[in-house]
C-alpha cells in the first residue's frame, strides 16, 4: 500500500490515489506547453518561470483570471471534456491581450465531485490545447474533490494567466480620435457567454442536443454550444506589431454595450453598424426560439463578433493585413466618432 494513502479520508469521499492518478496521466498534455522559460515541472508547490526581459524597458505584469462558467454544463450532459480547457485559457488570454500584453504562463483550478483520473486529465488536455494556441506555459493547477458538496459528475473549471508588456507599449486609449476604424475579429460561436440564458432558451437538461436546425447548418445542436472560444493571442500580437491600435476590447459577458466603452475614452463614441455584422446561426436560433429583443441578443452575447480592434485611419489596412496572415477574415464594422453614449448600434 501507498504510503501516502488515508483510509479515512477515503471514507469520507476523497480518493487521493486518484488526484496522483490524474497527474501522471495529464502530464504529457502539460510537458508540450513548456518552453525554456519554466524551471520546473508538475508536484512542486509553485510554479517556476523566468521570464525573457531583453528588450523591454519597462517590464509591466498583466494578470487575467476566469473560469468556463455554465457552458461546463453542456460538456458534462454530452460527456464530452476536452474543449472546455481552451475556453478556460481563452477567457483569460483574451483579456490579458487588450492591455497589449503577451501572455506568459497560465494556472487552472478544478472543483471536482468525485476525482476521476481520466475526466480530469481530458480536462487539462484541453488547457494545454489552449496554453499552445495561446504561446504560453502551462507550469501549475490544482484539483479539488468536493464530496457532498458537488454531485460526483459535476466540475467547476478555473484559471488565471500572467502577461507581459514594456509600459511604453500598453495600449493608451487617449490617444483614439474622430475617424479611428473598427475592426472585428469572428468569434467561432458563443464563446463562453450567455449560457445561462442558452440553457434556458433550450432547456438543455431534457433537450435533443443532437439535433440539427437549419440554422446550424448541418451541425448538432450540442456541437455548435460547446465549440471552443477562439484565441485571439497570437493575431493581435501581429497587428500591433504593424498597427496603430488605440484600443482592444474582448466581446464578453454583457456583449458590446459592455464590452466596447471599456476602451472608449469620454467624449468618444465606438459607431457600429449592425448590418456589417456577419452573425452565426446560433445567434439567430436562441433569439427566435427564446423570443428575445434583439437589444438584449447585442447585450448578452458577442453575435459573431469576439474581439474588437480600434486602429487609426491610415494603418488598418496594416492590422487588415497581419490578422488576414494570422488566418483570422477580419472585416469593418465602424468608426469612431464625436459623443457622449460611448457605444452606439445603428
């Protein structure tokens, strides 16, 4: 028998067996995410990296933290757990990009019901994903059993990244003007927002989540709500590399009349055009079937738009460029313009 391992503990629903189990299984998920910069594999109590400054004046951290929220949900009705990671790493990055920060290294966090090896290490397989679409390391987490407190298929999906910036470099959104022309970036569907609502919409505890609306064309229901957050890391990196980009906002929970005044300074007003918005079907499914004002659809959810790049007039066609390199069909939605309401849909 293990040395470390506690009969009573496991009387009282902990199986500490079983968190090794999952460490030794998620390992070679995490090892593919580490660069020269980390300075320690899994067990140790602390994440160990040594950042590359050369080249930064001014090192600045940027740190962002999120979790999956009820779109975990959805992955637990289709037992289906290796994409809900890259949403955890996507929420994170996402914001820790606005700043213009380059993210580093990325933590999770799993609240479990009962510890199943092999659930937990699909689970990370898909942070891993995450951290390499990101460019970042995977160098720490942690896995809690939560017995009696947790039904055993249940899970709760965590976790915080830090960045990096040269402080002459963080986005300075007082430098926006009349004129500015914003960019969209596609989102891949929902994202992680919104799933509160979706769930009620379709009553997804005892809907078919195999079936196939025309709307979706040709895919399942349960395929389009679980499919992965894009990751915009890598593609805005590029464009502010060749753009002048006055701000950046992350199409969120609260969707743009949240999200895009986060980066409009006063007196400026971000003018978006609604018809110029490629919207997915899913977007058009839950209003029709959820019976839902389009108002409320701008509010809640990002309606195919995941990201939001402010650019001056003379160097979009720059941004257009390096994001259209990066695989990302970038496209116009407005322009900044004189007012006092910060965001306008029209």
């Amino acid at each position: 028998m293990d040395k470390s391992y506690s009969g009573s503990y496991a009387a009282a629903g902990v199986d500490i067996e079983a968190g090794y189990e999952g460490v030794k299984l998620m390992k070679k998920y995490v090892e593919k995410t580490f660069s020269k910069e980390v300075l320690a594999g899994l067990g140790g109590f602390g994440g160990l990296y040594k950042p590359e400054l050369s080249g930064l004046k001014e090192p600045v951290l940027v740190s962002g933290t999120d979790g999956v929220g009820t779109k975990q949900r959805i992955a637990q009705l289709l037992g289906k757990h290796d994409t809900v990671g890259i949403d955890c790493v996507a929420m994170c990055v996402n914001d820790v990009i606005c700043c213009g920060a380059k993210p580093l290294f990325f933590l999770d966090y799993i609240a479990i019901g009962k510890n199943e090896a092999e659930k937990v290490a699909t689970l990370v397989s898909g942070v891993a994903e995450g951290c390499i679409q990101a460019g970042c390391a995977l160098i720490g987490g942690e896995t809690a059993e939560h017995p009696g407190v947790m039904k055993p298929d249940d899970y709760d999906l965590a976790g915080f990244s830090v960045g990096i910036v040269d402080r002459e470099k963080i986005l300075d959104h007082e430098k926006m003007e009349e004129g500015d022309v914003i960019i969209a970036l596609p989102s891949s569907g929902l994202h992680s927002n919104g799933y509160s609502l979706v769930r009620k919409v379709f009553d997804v505890e005892n809907a078919d989540l195999g079936e196939r609306p025309e709307e979706l064309e040709g895919k399942t229901l349960g395929e389009v709500l679980l499919t992965p957050t894009k990751i915009y890391v890598k593609p805005v990196l590029a464009a502010l590399e060749r753009a002048k980009v006055h701000g950046i906002s992350h199409i969120t929970g609260g969707g743009f009349y949240e999200n895009v005044p986060r980066c409009i300074p006063d007196g400026l007003c971000a003018k978006i055009e609604k018809s110029k918005i490629n919207t997915p079907g899913i977007f058009r499914l839950i209003e029709k079937r959820g019976n839902i004002p389009e108002r409320d659809m701008y509010n809640t959810f990002n309606m195919g738009v995941g990201m939001v790049l402010i650019v001056s007039v003379d160097s979009y066609g720059e941004a257009m460029k390096a994001l259209k390199e990066e695989g990302i069909d970038a496209y116009v939605i407005g322009s900044i313009v004189k007012g006092e309401e910060k965001v306008v849909l029209c």
